[in-house]
C-alpha cells in the first residue's frame, strides 16, 4: 500500500512538471526519491517506539505524500502567476515551495539522524536532495527571500517541538509536516506583512486569515502553558479562561488586526457580512445548516441508549456531516467566494475554540461538548484533540483560501484551473463521500493492501465527473476549454490516492486534487 501511495504522488509529481521542467522540477524529484527513502525509516521507528514523539498509530509515516504538498502548491503557484504577471505572487510561489523543500528535508534528516545504525544509502539520497535543493534556491532566491524561508524553518522547529509533546498522537511525521508547516508559514507571513504595513496594499480578508489563524494557536499555546500549573475543569479556571480569551481578542488581536487592515476589524466584519442581500440570504441558510449539524448531534446521541455507551456512530452517519458541507460550500462558490473565504475563517476559529472547551473542560459546556463528540470519534482520533471535524472544514476551505486570486484577473483560472476552488467539494464532499457510502455497503473487491474496495473507488470517480458537469451547469464563471481529460486524470489519481492513503484524506487529497488542477 505504501509503495502504491508513493508511486501516485510520485505520477503527481512527474505530471505537474511535465508542461514546464526547471531547476524546481529537478529538486522535485530528487525531493520526492528522498522522501520515500527516509519514510521507510520514519515507519521503523515509528513501529520500534523510537520516534521521539508519540505520533498517531495504525498510520504510516506519510512523510512522502505531505513532503510534496507545499513544493507543489508553490511551483504551480508560480507558474499561474508568471502567466498572468504578477511578479509578487510568482515570487511568493518560490519562497512557498522552497520553504516546503526545506521543511520535508529537515523532517527526513531528522529521521536519518536518530535511526541506529545510521542508513548509509538514505544518508547519501538526502545528501544529494539537500544539496540539490540548496543550489536551487541559492540561483532562485534572493537575499531576503532566503531568510524568509530560514525564518520559516525555525519557526517550524520550535512549534513542532512544542505541540508534538503537547499533543501527543495527534499527528503522523507527514499530518505535523502539513499542519506545522503551514501554520508556520502563516506566522512568519503575518510578522512580515505586520513590519511592512503599507495602508491600501493587500486584502483585508487575505488580513483576517493570517491573524485568525495565528490568535487561535497562540490563544491555545497559552492556555496549554497556563493550565500545567492549575486545573482547568474548576469554575475559577474557567471564568479565567474566558476573561483572558476575551483579553487577548480585544487586547491583542483585534489591534493587529486593526493595524493591518487600517479600520476597525468588527464595523469592516459587520459592513463585509451585510454588505449584499445575496449575503444575507446565503449567512441564514448557513445558519439553517448549522443547525442542522447539531441536530444531527444531538438526535445521534439521543439514540445512544445507556446500555450501549459504546456505541459509536456509523461511517454513513459520519458522512452526513459531508453532506452538509457540500450543502454549504456549493452556494458560496457560486454566489459569494469572498463571504465563504471570510465565514469558513470565522467558522475555523469557533471550531478550534470549541476544541479547546472541549479539551480544557471549560465550564459550563466543556464536559457536554466531550460527551457529545465522543460518539463521533474514529481510529484517526487517538490523541488528546478531536480533530476529524477540523480537518473537514480546512479540506473544503484550504482550496478557496489559496487561489491566488490576484492571479485570476477575471476572478477564474482558465481550463482546469477554473474548478480550484472547488477542489474540496470534489475530493472530500463528493468523492471521499461517496467511496465511504458505496464501499461500505456494496463494495466487494478490496484493493490490495487496503480497506478501500474497488467499487468506491470507481463511484467516487464517477460522482465528480457528474459534479464537474453540474457545476458546468449551475456556475457560469467555470470555463474548461476542453481540458477534460486533464480534469478526468486529476480526479483518477486523487481518487485512487484516497484508496491507498492512510493519512487524514480530508486534507491532503483537496491539496493534491488543487495542485492537479492548476498545473
């Protein structure tokens, strides 16, 4: 299964590159050949206890398949942009992928490093990766560019050594390499463009991501340090929580975000969400469906009757939640991009702050929140944090928050490009979706070395392309210019990434499905 894995993202690689082969698409490789060397070590370790932090079990590494997702993103991001000219964000796409290179090579370094004996042959592949990737960025990048990515690694380092003893058995080496690495370029954005405010200059709501996403993981790094010294489920701890949650958001936040977007971060919020009558309608048939989600939550642990407290729920019942999802993304993509890029920011950071609710037991909802999600927990929920739900709303929204969209003049890419945004709805609302529901209940022939049938896989496959031609149908923006055998390609390798990967598929296929989809 692992090797079947790597040969697909190893086609992913090979057929972004194809168009346009430079001194990127040699480091890619070299990268890539690398990566599935030391993810064989990575997996030893993992299976002896040797791998210095507790990361998520019954999962390989994934070191490959996460390793190529930043160079990727960064490469066909450039590209786009080097097209439409945009010179800031081609530069932009550099920096991204040569930041990932360095962050998946530090990752397979360390895994050489603390394996005994030392693997003589992955030492000599890394070597060559490495000094590959340094010649490359040394002719790509200039000065300043190279202690941004720098700054990026160090940043990377010191979060992962922080969250993965905190959270134990909550990631894969590839699920933190993907997360971290993200996390980390988006704070060391967030310090750059908070030391070079330019009033006019950049996106208020490209702003609002940066600061939601860094508050969150600060707000929670606090509260993770401040509890080690008292308990969290009494009252007095939770008053407190709530007091310096509302501090360090007024306080803190606010004032970064204020000093970024140059206006008062609640009126812009209040004048962006009212601003149409289409907003209007689309935020109360999102509330309709988030209150459906909770129905679905609480009618589910209705059911749950006290001689079954273990009792779990179903995959089909898991999937309702994608439903819905897909019921939520579709009408935003059509009618309001920016609305859904702002409300799925909004809705990320009420996720995680019920997740640390949840986590620290906050009065009053705390032990509620833990007892209603515990019905929904999978083997993929092992650690401290539930974070299957997280992962969902990221899969969808990571599509719609990385299209450049100072790429797409006409607010579209052209050909396959056009369907980026709806990379999530495609990957993980239909086609992982799909394949659940059909390949629990009707699949038969299993592929080799996995769970995931044959059956699910082709049904998913076949529920995109009858998606793509809905979205044909209903969004006029979507032009393919006959690029449908790419389109049907892209959705094939993803579909079959999903039958062999044991990563969380929620978000690394939309990932792959984008980087397809815009090479």
């Amino acid at each position: 299964a692992v090797l079947v894995e790597s040969l697909l993202v190893l086609a992913v690689v090979l057929s972004v590159h194809a168009a346009a082969w430079d001194r990127f698409s040699w480091c890619a490789v070299a990268l890539a050949l690398q990566a599935f060397y030391a993810q064989f070590k990575w997996d030893r370790l993992l299976r002896l206890g040797g791998a210095v932090f507790q990361f998520r079990g019954a999962a390989n590494s994934g070191l490959l398949p996460a390793s190529m997702v930043m160079p990727l993103l960064g490469v066909v991001m450039k590209e786009r942009c080097r097209a439409a000219g945009i010179v800031y964000f081609e530069r932009l796409g550099v920096v991204v992928a040569s930041a990932g290179m360095l962050l998946a090579l530090f990752l397979s370094v360390l895994a050489v490093g603390i394996t005994k004996p030392v693997p003589t042959n992955t030492c000599v592949l890394t070597g060559i990766a490495g000094s590959v990737v340094i010649y490359t960025m040394k002719h790509s990048l200039t000065v300043s560019e190279v202690i941004e990515v720098l700054e990026v690694l160090l940043i990377f380092v010191y979060l992962s050594m922080i969250l993965l003893y905190l959270l134990p058995r909550c990631f894969t080496p590839g699920e933190a390499l993907l997360v971290l690495g993200g996390v980390s370029f988006v704070l060391n954005q967030l310090i750059k463009r908070s030391l070079n405010v330019i009033e006019g200059r950049g996106d208020p709501i490209d702003f609002f991501l940066l600061v939601a996403v860094v508050g969150v993981v600060l707000l929670g790094l606090f509260f993770t340090v401040l509890f080690f010294f008292m308990d969290s489920g009494t009252w007095i701890s939770s008053v407190f929580f709530h007091m310096m949650t509302a501090v360090l958001g007024l306080g803190v936040i606010m004032p970064w975000l204020y000093r970024l977007i140059q206006r008062n971060p609640l009126f812009w919020l209040l004048q962006f969400l009212f601003q149409t009558q289409t907003r209007l309608y689309l935020l109360v048939y999102w509330t309709f469906l988030a209150a459906s989600a909770c129905g679905v939550v609480f009618y589910q642990n209705a059911k749950r009757s006290s001689e079954s407290k273990k009792h779990q729920a179903s995959t089909i019942t898991r999937k309702y939640f994608h439903f819905i999802v897909v019921a939520t993304y579709v009408p935003g993509l059509i009618y309001d991009r920016q609305l859904l890029y702002v409300a799925s920011v909004l809705c990320l950071a009420v996720f995680v702050f019920l997740e640390y609710v949840r986590y620290f037991r906050i009065k009053p909802f705390g032990q509620t929140l833990r007892h209603l999600l515990s019905l929904f927990l999978d083997e993929r929920d092992s650690g401290p944090l539930i974070l299957t739900h997280i992962y969902l709303l990221l899969g969808m929204s990571l599509p719609v928050w990385l299209f450049p969209r100072s790429c797409a003049p006409k607010g579209t890419l052209p050909g396959a490009g056009a369907l980026v945004p709806y990379s999530g709805v495609l990957a993980v609302g239909v086609g992982d979706t799909i394949a659940s529901v059909f390949g629990s209940t009707m699949g038969e022939i299993k592929w080799p070395g996995t769970k995931k049938t044959f059956e699910g896989t082709m049904t998913a496959i076949f529920a995109q392309i009858i998606a793509v031609a809905l979205i044909l149908i209903f969004d006029s923006s979507v032009n393919l210019n006959a690029s449908y055998a790419w389109i049907l390609a892209s959705v094939s390798l993803v579909s079959l990434l999903e039958a062999y990967t044991t990563q969380i598929d929620n978000l690394l296929l939309p990932l792959y499905l984008q980087i397809m989809l815009m090479a």
